[in-house]
C-alpha cells in the first residue's frame, strides 16, 4: 500500500528523485570504499575522517560568514579537512610503534572540539542545518548535489577498474605488493584520496555520525558469508542497497529521519546473519 | 640475480640488531640464514625488501644500490604465514590472477599446473592447509620470474610430505639460476643444496661460512 504512494510521490516530485538516485550511488560507493578499510584493518579512519570533516565544514561555515571568499565553501572545507586528516592521522602515527591506532581518537577529538567551536562561534546557525550535518538530510540533495555525485561516482570506478588488481593484492599483503613492483606508496595516496573524497561527499547526504556505519556494516555482514573476494564485494553492495532503498521508504513514509533508519536495517541484516551461522554451525556440529 | 652486501648495519630506535655484515651471492646460489629468535633474521629480510631503510652503499642487487631501485622487479617472496591477512574471504584464483599484473598466459598456466593447484583454485584460502597455502604462496612468488627468491620460515607448520616437495621446488629453481634466500630454524632442510649460512647471534655478531666450511670468515 504505502510503496505505491512512494512511488506516486516519486514520480511527482523531482526531489525525490533526487534523493533516490543520491541514495543509490551512495549504497553502491560506501561499501565499495568500506571493503578496502576494513581488510586492511583501517575501519576506524572512516569514523575519524568524517569528524575531522565536520571541523572542515564549521570552520568553512564561520569563515564564509565573515568573508565571502569560494574557497571558504563548507563543502570543499570539509573535503581539505578530510584529505589533511589523513596526512595527521599519518604522522601521529609515526610517534608510537605499538599504539599506532591512538592516532585516530586524537584527530577525531580534535576534529569533535573544533566542530562544537566554530558552530557555537558562528551564531545563528539553522539548528536543522547542524542537525543535516549529524544525521544527514537525503531528502534535500539539489541537482548540483546529484552532479557532484555522480562525477565522484565514475572517478572511482575508473581508479578501482584500472587499479583492481593491484588494490586486491596490496589489501592482502603489503610486502608481497611491495616486492612485485607495485608503485605502493602511490596507490595508497590514490586510495586516502578518494576515501577522504567520499567522506567528505557523504557528510550532506547520510550526516557524520552515519557515514562509518554505511562504509563499514555491510563489509562486516558480508564477510561473514562470503567466500571469495569479488562474492564478499558483491553483496556488501547488495545488503547496502537493500538498506538504503528500503530505509528511504519506510522513513518517507513514517516521516522520520532517513540516514539513522537505513542504518538500523543495516544492522539488522548483519544480526540476521550472525544468527543464521550460528544455527547453521550448532546444527553442523550436532551432526557430527 | 647477484646480491652484494657492505656493511650493513641496522639498528631499531635504540637496539642495534645488524652490524658491519658483508657478504655476497652470485646467480643461482642458495644462502641459508640460520640464528636463534630475535638475532634478526626477518630485520635482514626487511632491509632487503626496502621495507626498513637502510644506508646507500649497503645492499646491491646486481650491482644497483637498492636504495636507488624505485620499484621492484624479478623479487619473489614468500611471507611468513602469520604476516598474511586470513579471514577476509578470498580464493587462490584471486590472490593468483590480482598478483599476475599481465593478462593470464600460458606462463601462468604452467605455474598452476606445477603447484598442483587446480583442485584448490577456487577454494576460499581460509579453507586450505598450511601446506597448500604455502603451494599458493611459492607458486605467487614465482609468477613475478624472479631472479631473487626470498623465503621466510616456509617450513613451519608443514608436513613432511610437503617439505619434501619444496626442497625439490627449490633444488629446480636453483638450477634455473635463481639466487636463494632461505630463512630457517630447520638445520637440516636443504641442507644438501645450500651454498653458504649465514648465522646470527646476539647483539649483531654473526658468521657467513661457506657450506661444509667449518672455519668462521667474518
Ligand atoms: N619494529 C621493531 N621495533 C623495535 N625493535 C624491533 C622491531 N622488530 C624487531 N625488533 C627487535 O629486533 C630484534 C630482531 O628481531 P627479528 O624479528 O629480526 O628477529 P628474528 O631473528 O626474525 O626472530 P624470530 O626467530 O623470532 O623470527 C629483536 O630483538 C626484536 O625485539
Ligand atoms: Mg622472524
């Protein structure tokens, strides 16, 4: 019942339009990304980098209030955010040897306390915008919105086509990359790039506190199923579509937020599945 | 491919792990690294897979400084089994097929062939054995043709059967001309086709002796 009028709304309104398509290549890019963080044992940086992101777009918003300059643009303020967070992250990491990953809860700290500064500090902002930035507002993706995505989209799926192999074999063993002559450093630069590209891209769309959630849930409800690389790829992007679609229904629908609802189904899909392998094993072990 | 080393010397932030070692192969001859646990065996490894930086003038493969070499060709390197990532689901075919940069060709085909891996190609490698991983690791590092065989520890949790089958491997490879590099606790494997051991002992001492030599050069 309430599916045809989605779709009625659908066809009657551009905006959701919009949104529905926004929503889709979003579902297709996150766990796409998310497969890489995760092999490589990074999942936390997604989490960081949107944090640090954030303190991009604040500081973007207050600055662009006092000067008009282009280059003061939230968005574009909160991708330079996203990229210098990776180089931080980098060097932070560079001072420890066993405690590496403290570099992650610094930069997102840091990232947090800029971000409550410089929105207290640029007063009267909309508290539905800082609210969009949190929890994400798909229902208001404008057309330039849709084109930045879009291009965002096919400048990924050139570097992963061209890349595929090398990103495949430098996940499983960096050494091994190393030695057979794969450029490493340059890839890796190619993959914080494009992560913190995304990032940055996600944060108008599904809000900051949602983007790790979307890169990272799928690969983990994937993992637990899957049996070959290119399987476990494949439907992390099934169950983030699934999510995504239904979440843009059931939320246009019960007119509630959109990013926190695709999220929950997420994670009710990996429960799902984590449930159905341990009944699987007991029945298993219980044969024997 | 001839491998030269000068000097080298290493050290961690404060400890000092390799010091003033010298020595040097020619194509085709098979160097065993023998040494008690942290007398710095991998750190020896790392340095030469410019994984750890080392000074100029340290290590030369065929005479090219490798601080001067920007990527890597004719290295093939088999990983001690606890430096791979498990888990994450991926088949032989994949690690084979992404870790192949050309187009599959009959080169490939033979590989496969040899290492006995048609039956395992489509297997998930969580699924495998040690000694058919390690079959898929020899066989990945001999895709790269190389010139420089680098092995660390690669009998560890494999059987005898096994074992056997890889000192014949690298018995051919040695033949072909395939300079070797061997890290092993195991004395005796290989035994019969090393050229030289290299052993070393705590705080950076070491010995390089040619095999059935029993008088230390160092
Ligand atoms: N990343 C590191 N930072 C500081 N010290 C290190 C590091 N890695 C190794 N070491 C130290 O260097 C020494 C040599 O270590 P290495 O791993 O090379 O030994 P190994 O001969 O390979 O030992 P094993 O037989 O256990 O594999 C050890 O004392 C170790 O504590
Ligand atoms: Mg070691």
């Amino acid at each position: 019942m309430f599916l045809a009028s989605v779709f009625k709304d659908l066809f009657a309104f551009d905006f959701l339009q919009y949104a529905l398509l926004a929503g889709l290549l979003v579902g297709l890019l996150a766990p796409l990304i998310g497969t890489v963080v995760v092999i490589r044992r990074i999942s936390f940086i997604a989490d960081t980098l949107s944090h640090f992101s954030l303190a991009g777009v604040c500081i973007g918003v207050f600055l662009s209030k006092l000067i008009n300059w282009k280059i003061f643009d939230p968005l574009f303020m909160g991708i330079v955010f996203s990229i210098l967070g990776t180089f931080v992250i980098e060097k932070l990491r560079g001072f420890y040897k066993n405690y590496k990953e403290l570099s992650m809860p610094i930069v997102m700290s840091c990232g947090v306390a800029l971000s409550g500064l410089f929105i207290s500090l640029s007063n009267n902002i909309d508290s539905k915008y800082t609210n969009s930035l949190l929890f994400g507002s798909i229902l208001s993706v404008s057309s330039t919105d849709l084109i930045t995505i879009i291009i965002i989209t096919v400048i990924v799926f050139i570097f992963i086509m061209f890349t595929y192999k090398k990103i495949v074999t430098l996940c499983f063993d960096e050494v091994y990359a190393r030695v057979s002559g794969i450029n490493v450093k340059l890839l890796q630069l190619g993959l914080t790039i494009i992560l913190a590209l995304v990032i940055s891209l996600f944060i108008d769309i599904v809000g900051v506190l949602l983007i790790a959630s979307l890169m990272i849930i799928p690969v983990a409800s994937a993992i637990l199923i899957g049996d070959s690389f290119l399987n476990t790829v494949v439907s992390s992007i099934v169950f983030s579509e699934v999510s995504l679609v239904s979440g843009f229904v059931i939320s246009y629908h019960a007119n509630v937020t959109t990013g926190p609802v695709i999220i929950i189904i997420n994670i009710l899909i990996l429960i799902v599945i984590m449930l159905i392998k341990k009944i699987r094993s007991s029945i298993a072990s219980k044969k024997k | 491919m001839r491998v030269t080393v000068n000097n080298l010397t290493f050290a961690y932030t404060q400890k000092l792990v390799l010091s003033n070692i010298s020595f040097s192969l020619k194509s085709g001859e098979f160097l065993t690294i023998h040494g008690k646990n942290g007398t710095g065996k991998t750190t020896l490894i790392r340095c030469f897979l410019k994984m750890l930086k080392v000074n100029d003038g340290m290590i030369y493969l065929d005479d090219m400084d490798i601080n001067h070499i920007k990527t890597f060709s004719n290295i093939g390197y088999v990983p001690q089994k606890t430096d791979f990532n498990y888990e994450f689901p991926i088949t032989v075919f994949e690690i084979l097929s992404c870790a192949y940069l050309k187009k599959r060709d009959a080169y490939y085909t033979k590989i496969i062939n040899d290492f006995d891996l048609n039956k395992i190609y489509h297997e998930n490698i969580n699924n495998l054995s040690g000694g058919q991983l390690q079959r898929v690791f020899i066989a990945r590092a001999l895709l790269n043709r190389p010139k420089l065989l680098i092995l660390d520890e690669p009998t560890v949790g494999v059987d005898v059967d096994n074992i056997k089958t890889l000192h014949e491997t690298l018995q051919n490879l040695k033949q072909e001309g395939i300079t070797i590099i061997l890290v092993s606790h195991d004395m005796e494997f290989c035994q019969d086709i090393t050229d030289y051991y290299l052993i070393l002992n705590e705080l950076g001492d070491y010995e390089f002796k040619k095999a059935g030599d029993n008088n230390v050069s160092s």
